[in-house]
C-alpha cells in the first residue's frame, strides 16, 4: 500500500498527503482533515502547517515524480497492460485477465467492473481509471497479491487528464473510436489525440 495520498478521507496515520488542485475541488482545503487522519507530511503550493510542510511551485508535477521515483522500480515486478478505445474496453479487459489466469499467469484486472485478482473482486472502483494515488496503491496490491500481469481500462477521460502518465505500459490495446464522449472531448479531432 503506498504512504501518498491525494483524498485526505484516505490518509492514514503517517502517510503524506499531497494538496492538488482540481477543476472543481482543491486539495488545500482538505489539508487540515488530512492532518486530523494522521498526516505526517503535507506537500501544497502554499501555507504552513503543524506537521512537516513541503511548499512546491505545482503539487501534480511533485506527485508525479514522487510517485514514479518511488513505485516505477517496483512495478517492473509486473507487466501492465492498458485496454482504451470508446467500445469494448470492459470485455477485452476481463477475457484477458481470464485467459492470463487460465494459462497459468496469476493477473489482476480494473475498469468498469471493479478491480479483481484472479476471478474475485477486491473493491469496487469509482471511476473506470482511478486517480493517480488510486491506481498506484492498486498495482501495488496486485504485485502484493503475486500477480504477474495487470490488464486495465484506460478510459479517455484518464489519459487527457494524465491520470496514467507516470506509468510504463508493457502492451497497449486499441479497440475502436466512435461518437460517444464528444460532450467531454467536443471534435473527433480532440477525441483521437
């Protein structure tokens, strides 16, 4: 389980928290629940707080860093392989871990349906692709768990706000582009980027 978290409801006792700013949130209005759940460090853009403070220019380019400087190196224990296109992420995700498991190679899954290790789920997700800290803690629990692959769902919305972009993929799969999500993406142009 990794010790950075970004949801200060998921701070444990001496975890660091990390105050990111979102479009409709922001991070360094949780800094002081995060605190009163055991927070142990803080790392925000401004202020100065009772418990060790780390003051950064962009919080998200920390977090990415830190995230990758300390988890990349143990991730190589796995292959990960992400599954994106507008259609048919969820099948091809859980006939892959299936196959993997039935060929013999302990695989873990997460997406739409939840995240799963071998055929049972652990938890259920809240978004297809889960935030940064979210999928970091995830993989983790699958190499814990003595799984060999990780197949995921990447949705559109996760790769153009870089929810994925610290992590090395070991295969990609592209299934197919439609119409569907031009409300978000607005052209077909914005959407195939």
């Amino acid at each position: 389980m990794i010790t950075i978290k970004t949801d200060s409801r998921k701070v444990n006792p001496g975890d660091t928290f990390v105050a990111l700013r979102g479009i409709r949130t922001d991070g360094h209005d949780y800094i002081e629940k995060a605190i009163q759940n055991g927070a142990k460090k803080i790392v925000c853009e401004v202020g100065n707080y009772t418990v060790s403070t780390l003051v950064v220019p962009d919080t998200r380019t920390y977090l990415n860093q830190i995230l990758k400087e300390t988890y990349n190196q143990e991730f190589e224990k796995i292959k990960i392989i992400g599954v994106t296109g507008t259609n048919g992420k969820t099948t091809v995700t859980h006939l892959l871990r299936t196959a993997l498991n039935k060929l013999g190679y302990k695989s873990a899954s997460l997406g739409t349906l939840g995240f799963y290790i071998d055929d049972k789920i652990v938890e259920e997700l809240a978004n297809t692709t889960p935030d940064l800290c979210d999928l970091y803690d995830l993989i983790s629990k699958a190499i814990d768990a003595g799984c060999k692959y990780l197949v995921m769902e990447l949705s559109s919305h996760s790769l153009v706000n870089g929810r994925v972009e610290t992590l090395e993929f070991d295969h990609a799969i592209f299934t197919n582009v439609t119409q569907d999500h031009l409300d978000y993406h607005v052209t077909m142009e914005n959407y195939v980027l």
